[in-house]
C-alpha cells in the first residue's frame, strides 16, 4: 500500500465569510521519486471549521488508489474528532452532540467518512502558525483562495 502524507488548512474571512482551504498531497514512489500535488479552493461563504473539513476531503478524494494516509492539521475539530472518537458518538445518536443538538457540518462529515473508506488513515495535529514549513503552505494556500476572486458556492452552508 502506498504512503501518502497530507497536509490540510482551512481559513474563513470574517467566519462566516469567504473562506478557503490548502492541501498537500506527497509520497515516495517505488523509483524513490517525490510526488506532491497542491490543491485549494475559495468559496463566497463558509466557515473555518468547514473549510478545514474540506481540505482533508479534497485531498483524501484525490487518491485513486487504497493508501496508508498522515493527515496532518491545525485544526483540533477535525483531528480530535478522531482522536476522541467524537465521529462514533455522533453516528450513534444518529448526529447529535451530548445536548441533543444537531452536529455542524454533518455533510461534510459523512464526505469525509466516504473519502476515508478505502484507505488507512491517521490524524496528527499540528500546532498552527508556529513555524511547521508544510502547515504553513497549506495556510498560505488557503488564504490566497479565500481571497481570490474566484470563489465559488459552499452549497452546504449556503443552501
């Protein structure tokens, strides 16, 4: 199985406002070759906790083969979600927190379910904007695609 590491950051103007995300996709070929591939994207209204979501999800749908993935993220919502096994309790309460209210995000959190299915993945948060170079591109990625004039539709949070 292939190793991948990823590298993800989200960022929203204003929270709700526009917002992006950055990711970074590399691995080691057989050859010894480095792969990396670099991917953002801007939307006109969001958030940073959707965004950050988006990044994981972007980067794990790019893979086209089962891998053993490193998700690397800033954001604890993502990564404790895991860690903490939040995702379980809120599938068995049919996506509600402790309190009875509704899980946010919870389209993008069956996305990323859905994208992790055929892969082995492991989340490890990194501290943001404390000199770790890959967090840092993929920060730089996502603002400039939050401040890009292309940004689309977040449909889940807008519709």
């Amino acid at each position: 199985m292939k190793q991948v590491v990823i590298y993800s950051d989200g960022s929203a103007r204003g929270n709700p406002g526009n917002g992006g995300y950055g990711a970074l996709l590399s691995y080691t070929g057989a050859d010894g070759s480095a792969h990396e591939m670099r991917l953002s994207q801007g939307f006109r209204l969001t958030t940073n906790n959707r965004m950050e979501l988006l990044g994981v999800i972007v980067a794990l749908e790019a893979l086209n083969q089962p891998c053993r993935v490193d998700v690397h993220t800033d954001s604890q919502y993502v990564c404790n979600a895991f860690k903490q096994r939040w995702i379980d309790k809120w599938q068995r309460s049919g996506w509600k927190k402790s309190k009875s209210e509704a899980v946010k995000n919870v389209d993008l959190w069956k996305r990323l379910l859905a994208a992790m299915e055929p892969h082995e993945v492991e989340f490890h948060w990194v501290r943001g904007h404390a000199g770790d170079a890959l967090n840092e591109e993929c920060d730089r990625l996502a603002t400039e695609a939050a401040d890009s004039g292309e940004l689309g539709i977040d449909a889940g949070y807008e519709g």
